[in-house]
C-alpha cells in the first residue's frame, strides 16, 4: 500500500507513542501530540496501538493513492475526503487506487492522524519512528513531509488487518458502519485540563495558586509542539532561589520568570530550569495535542491517584476496544 503526498499542509510528520528510552542522554520523546488519536487509528485497522502514523497539523494536506489502501484516521484537526465523499472517522476504510484524498479544516481542533494497514514503513530511530525536526532524525528522513514524498505500509500485517481488508476491498470507497467512538473516552468540558501539583507548587504564592486553578488562560501564537506559551493572569513566586535544571516531560508546567506559564508538549527538552507549578494528568494530555492558538482553557487540580485511576481505566478501556476489533473479525 503506497501513497504521495501532493500537498504537505502546514505541518505533517511521522510519529508514533514517542521516544522513551534516551531521556538520560537527552533526547527527547517527541511523538504525537495526541496520542489517543493515534491509537484509536491503529486499533481500528488492526494494527499494534504504537505503529507509527501521519500527524497532519491542521488541513490544506492532499495525497493521491497510488495503490489500493487501507487506512483510519482519528483526531480534530481535519475531516477527510475524496471528491465529494467523506471519507468517516475512526473505522477502517478501504480506498481505491488513484484515488484524491485533501484534507478539510475541522474547526474542533488542531491535528489528525493518519494510520495505514500493517503501519508506516519508516526505520526505527534510536527505538522509535517518530521524526524530531529539530534533530533531524526519524519519521521520513528526519523531516517534515514534502509534495512527492512517498510513503508506503509494513506489509507485516495482523490477522485482523488481513480479514478487514478482505471484506472491505472493491472498486470504490468501503468502510463498515460501527466505529471507535472517541469522544467516550473523553471528559465532557474539553477545556477544562486537570493537572497535579509538581514539585515547586509551594514555590508560589496563594493567590497566585488559586488564579492558576480558576483563572482562564489562552494559548498565544508561540506554541508549537515544543510547548504551549499560556496568557493570563502572571503567577507569582513566593520563594526566589534558584533552581538547578531538572526533569521535565510533555505535560510539565513551567512558571517563567516573568510569570507566565508554559505547558511542555510531545517535542520539550528533557530538563528545565523554571520551577514546576503542575503536571498534567495523562489522561487530558490528548486534549491538550488538540488546542491551538487563541484556545482557553482552564486548569483543575485533582490528585496523583485519581489521576493514576483515570489512567488506568483509560488503558483498559482501549484493551476492550481493541479486543473487540479483533473479535469481530
């Protein structure tokens, strides 16, 4: 299964679940920003939930099927289509060769991930294919995606991959009438973020504390995947000696010296020297891939253990889903 890409939009990579075994050398984990999409798109053409898959940022992306394909594609940021049908959401969907698939805003949000049959073929880079710009390395050719590029699947596909695309495959556009339903998954208020107090919590003042857990912030024009740039009321520091560099991670808020917040995304550096006001839960980090410039969003504070909760019955929802997918096939 092989595609080209004829319009790269405004940022389109690789990624899959992230780099997670060079933190100690300082590499970062980078990734998808929205990992639940990500999965969602994987575990709906039978493929392992960490294949890697195309994080297109926003629309204005197109690409031409130059085989017959098998895709799924989940997330905010774009619905996608070919002539006049759209093509639908989180269920695999078999497209035929020569067919035009652009990119359509969706106002919702802000990426969308692109999974193929048997997952991207791209080289594993230092245990993952996830490709970080910034160091040139991973995904295809270390890079974001360019018109002409072309990209094709695994071929090392699952069971469940080969029966749905022996009961989909034709001569026009298939898919079939159950999906993943995402937004289950998902808390209700999308702009309300739950977040952890980090080490440096007492650092700040208590008025300061309770504007960062009530007050509205709005993400700026400097956010990119590096990290979220926040507008709002400045947080103010209670205690004033420094910091020596520690461990951050995508999900880390940081108080700047001036007082403004800045939440650490998929691509963060490995330590920081601002001190760390919160951590947000994993669970609402896929939320937080999908906001973008001009976004509002308010921070709530719930404890590490409901947090750990939230997470495991997130991971045992998407063992469910994935089981059923396997089932049903």
């Amino acid at each position: 299964m092989r595609i080209r890409i004829t319009k790269p939009g405004v940022l389109s990579t690789v990624q899959d679940m992230g780099r997670r075994l060079h933190l100690s050398q300082a590499v970062p984990v980078s990734g998808a920003m929205d990992t639940l999409s990500t999965r969602i798109a994987n575990i709906a053409v039978g493929n392992a939930h960490d294949e890697a898959v195309i994080e297109f940022t926003y629309a204005a992306a197109e690409f031409v099927t130059e085989t017959d394909i098998l895709i799924a594609y989940a997330g905010d940021g774009a619905t996608l289509k070919s002539g006049e049908v759209t093509i639908p959401t989180e269920r695999p969907v078999f497209i035929p060769q020569g067919s035009v698939v652009r990119l359509v805003n969706n106002p919702a949000g802000s990426r969308t991930y692109l999974a193929i049959a048997c997952g991207w073929d791209v080289p594993d880079v230092m245990s993952s294919k996830s490709t970080y710009t910034t160091a040139g390395i991973g995904g295809h050719e270390g890079r974001a995606l360019q018109a002409g590029d072309i990209l094709q699947n695994t071929k090392k596909c699952s069971p469940t991959t080969d029966d749905l695309l022996l009961k989909l495959q034709g001569t026009g556009i298939n898919y079939p009438k159950w999906n993943i339903t995402r937004q289950a998954l998902l808390p209700m208020d999308k702009k309300s973020i739950r977040v952890v107090p980090a080490n440096e919590f007492t650092w700040f003042d208590g008025c300061s504390i309770y504007d960062f857990l009530s007050s509205p912030y709005t993400l700026n024009m400097r956010s990119n995947r590096m990290g979220y740039h926040l507008d709002g009321v400045p947080i103010q520091r209670l205690m004033h000696k420094e910091l020596l560099s520690t461990a951050v991670t995508p999900g880390t808020i940081q108080i700047t010296g001036s007082g403004t917040p800045v939440l650490l995304m998929a691509d963060c550096q490995t330590t920081g020297g601002y001190p760390r006001i919160a951590q947000v839960a994993a669970v609402d980090l896929p939320l937080c891939g999908q906001l973008k410039p001009g976004d509002i969003i308010i921070f709530k504070e719930t404890s590490r253990q409901e947090a750990e909760m939230l997470y495991i019955e997130r991971e045992e929802h998407l063992q469910k889903l994935a089981l059923a997918v396997r089932s049903h096939f």
